[in-house]
C-alpha cells in the first residue's frame, strides 16, 4: 500500500508542477502574440509579408490557424484565477479516484480518472460559455441601444466604442476596452471585430460586426440598422425563452433518468456489496458498466441535440 502512496503523491505533484509550467507558458505565448499582432497591425502589408512569423503562419495552415482562435476563446472564457481553480479541481478528482476506488484495479482507475477529467473540463467549458452567453444576451441590446443613440448624436464608430468600453461593465465592458485600444494603436476597424467575432461567436454580433464594416466601408444609415438590429435580438431573446420554457419537461426528464443508473450503483454498495464487487472486479460487470456509461452519454446527447437553442 504504501508503494502505491508514493507513487500516486509523485503523480500528483508531477501533475502540479507541469499544469502550473504549461500556463505560464502558454501565458508567455499569448502576451508575444498580442504583442506580434499588435505590431503587425500598423506594418506595412511588405513588411509582415517578410516577417518570419508571417512565414511560420503560411507553412503550419488553416489547422494552426483553428488552434490559435480555438486558444483565444478559451482565454475569453477562463482568466488566470479560473484556470488555476480548475487544475487544482481536476488534481483532487484524480487524487479522489485513484485512493477512494480502491475495489477497482489500476488500469481502471486511470482509464475513470482520464474519464472524469474530460467531463470535467467539458462541463466547465459549458459552464463558462453558458455564463458567457448568458451575459452577453442580457448586455447586448443596451450596447446597441448606447451605439444607435452615439451615432444618432453625431458621433464616430471609433468614438462611440470607446464610450460603450467606459460605461459598459462586465464582459462585454472588457471587450470593447480590446476593441478601442486596438483601434488606438491603428489597427482597422475590421480587423479588430473579426478578432473580437472569435471570442464573442454569436449570431447577433457577427451582425453587429457586419453592419459597422459595411457603414464603414460603404456608408448608410447605421442608425436604422442598429435599431432593426436591437429589436431583432430582443424577438430572438424571447423565443429562446419560450422554447426553453416548452422544452423543459423533457430535459428534466431525462436528467432524472440519467441520474436514476448512479442511485442504484450506490444502492447496490451498501444493501448488496457482493454484487457490486461482481459488477466492478469482473471483466463482464465492467461490459456492463461500459454499456451504462455509453448509453446515458448517448441519450443525453440525443436530447440535448432536441431541445438545444441556438445561438
């Protein structure tokens, strides 16, 4: 046993150490790349052409291309305290599984620790981006309340943004600030939505990002199409509501029917431990806890494809 106390409290001071290391890195990287970007944004178009980082870019591909804008919705998500609260989590899942799963051989329990920590990191993504979507829709019909009255008044795009990163609060707040300094540092105003389209993918603002594009390049009436605009995402607003509210029944079901297999497992454990031995150290009961566990997954995707709203 105590071989295996060792070799489990390496493991997880391994795992500390090198989570910790990788965001440091990664946050090293991401500081040189906004800088990189940055500088590359008031270059000439020779200039970056030539650049060794534009080069880089051209050999790796549209794959590294998803990697970076996957990498800049995440850090739209999760800030440096968010992160280090999910390492730290994931490490007593781990630790948890490996001392508390004893009935269970090694092999298995790295198998349910590898499980439970893409559930767990998938569930904290959709945890965030359901946050993130959430304060985006209760925020965004007074930006484009405050931009609509801005340029109605007379004001510039760029003026009007950078009014909306003062006296807006929260996330969106944080965002327009990016968009303004970008804009203060001369980088166009297309350049600085596409980027921000990456972290905020949503439907209502892509338009948004559009229809200041378009003004900018083509003219017309902003206001009338951030009015339209406002009044569209408020409709949408309200039958997102409505379709959750009818679909409700159904996702309550099935959170009840998925719930009802880790009852009786626990039922099991403590009314019948020899038939839960037989389920969890038998090569056939492991079969059958595979089924389960493929089966539940299986339907709470299918419904969630059902009833899903969206964005």
């Amino acid at each position: 046993m105590m071989p295996v106390l060792l070799i489990g409290f390496s493991l997880f001071l391994v795992l500390i150490v090198s989570s910790c290391k990788m965001l440091q890195y990664q946050r090293q990287r991401l500081v040189l790349k906004r800088r990189l970007d940055l500088v590359s944004g008031v270059n000439s178009t020779a200039n970056m052409a030539s650049s060794s980082l534009f080069i880089w870019q051209q050999k790796t591909g549209p794959l590294m291309e998803y990697g970076l804008q996957m990498q800049s919705r995440i850090d739209s998500l999760f800030d440096r305290q968010t992160k280090r609260w999910l390492l730290i989590i994931l490490a007593v899942v781990a630790l948890g599984i490996w001392f508390f799963m004893p009935f269970f051989s090694p092999l298995v329990r790295i198998m349910i620790i590898a499980i439970a920590i893409l559930v767990v990191l998938g569930g904290s993504y959709w945890l965030m981006r359901t946050r993130q979507h959430r304060e985006f829709d209760a925020a965004f019909t007074q930006v484009l309340g405050q931009m609509s009255r801005a340029v109605s008044a007379g004001i510039s795009v760029p003026q009007a943004i950078a009014q909306i990163a003062d006296y807006q609060k929260g996330m969106l707040g944080r965002e327009f600030s990016l968009i303004r300094d970008k804009l203060e540092i001369g980088i166009g105003l297309k350049q600085a939505l596409n980027q921000a389209s990456i972290r905020l993918p949503y439907v209502s603002f892509h338009f948004f990002s559009v229809a200041l594009i378009l003004n900018e390049e083509n003219g017309g009436q902003l206001r009338e199409v951030l009015h339209s605009l406002s009044r569209t995402v408020h409709d949408n607003a309200a039958i997102k509501m409505k379709i959750r509210s009818l679909t409700a029944e159904p996702r309550m079901t099935a959170a009840i029917l998925a719930s009802l297999p880790i009852l009786l497992i626990g039922v099991m454990y403590f009314k019948n431990p020899s038939a839960f031995i037989t389920l969890t150290q038998s090569p056939r009961g492991h079969l059958v806890l595979g089924y389960v566990v493929t089966s539940m997954a299986l339907g709470m995707a299918i419904i969630h494809l059902l009833t899903k709203v969206r964005a």
